[in-house]
C-alpha cells in the first residue's frame, strides 16, 4: 500500500477525524477505527506472513482439476499403496458421478423438449380451432 495513502494505520489527521466521529456515531466503530490506527501495521504483516505460510503449505498438493492430493510418502509403504489405491477408486467413483450426471442432464433436457413440444402442438391446434370458429361465424354474419 502507498505510504501517502489518506488513511494508513498512523496518526493522521484523518484518521483521528474519524476514530472521533465513530465514537460519536457508535462507539465500536471509534473503538475499531482505534485499533485500527494501533494495530493495523501489524495486522497487515501477519496477514502476509499467513498467506505465505498457507500458499507454502499447499503448494504440492493440488492435483488435476483443482482437487487436492497428497503426493508426499509418508514412509509406510503399505498406507501409501492404499491411500493410492482409494485415490483412484474415488476418482473411478467420481468419473462414473459424472457421467450419471450428463446422462441425467441429457434425459431431463429432452423431457423438458417433449414437454415444449406437446404444449406447442397444443397451442398449434387451439388456434387453428379458433380460427375455424372464426371463419364459420364470419360465413354466418355474411349470409344473414
């Protein structure tokens, strides 16, 4: 963040304007904004000190399509074969999921297809019925 910046966690008088009218407005908002002007430097260290120490942490453990695997040995070579072993039944799982999904997705699209179409083929012979009543009541009217 810019160092000019108006409002920066530092005794400016901004932000003494502010701590004031948040005590006179709602007092936690003054008492936020005091922190804010003690502490807010520090918070926004830790802050990045947190998302370094958590982008480091993760780092190796995303795996394709955005799901995460660990790929580190955990020296049991038996609980690393089955762990690996469930990986891929899960995956397995998941793929066949995915396609009862697109199966399901596929039905419901022509179910709604059906649907729109027999309600347009009633639409369709509604107005050709009108019609016709409309025509023979226009014969009538002519001949009278």
């Amino acid at each position: 963040m810019n160092q000019t910046a108006l409002l920066r966690p530092d005794w400016t008088p901004a932000t003494i304007a502010l701590m004031v009218l948040g005590f006179v407005v709602f007092w936690p908002l003054g008492l936020a904004m005091l922190a804010y002007i003690l502490f807010g430097e520090r918070l926004r260290n830790f802050k990045r000190d947190v998302n370094q120490a958590a982008d480091g942490a993760f780092a190796g453990c995303r795996g394709r399509r955005g799901r995460y695997h660990w790929h580190q040995p955990t020296g049991n070579v038996a609980f690393d074969d089955w762990r690996k072993a469930e990986l891929e039944r899960l995956d397995e799982e998941r793929r066949k999921l995915d396609e009862m999904r697109a199966e399901f997705d596929t039905y419901v699209r022509e179910l709604r297809r059906a649907k729109d179409q027999e309600e347009f083929d009633r639409f369709m012979r509604d107005r050709a019925a009108s019609r016709r009543r409309d025509d023979n009541g226009e014969a009538e009217n002519a001949s009278a």
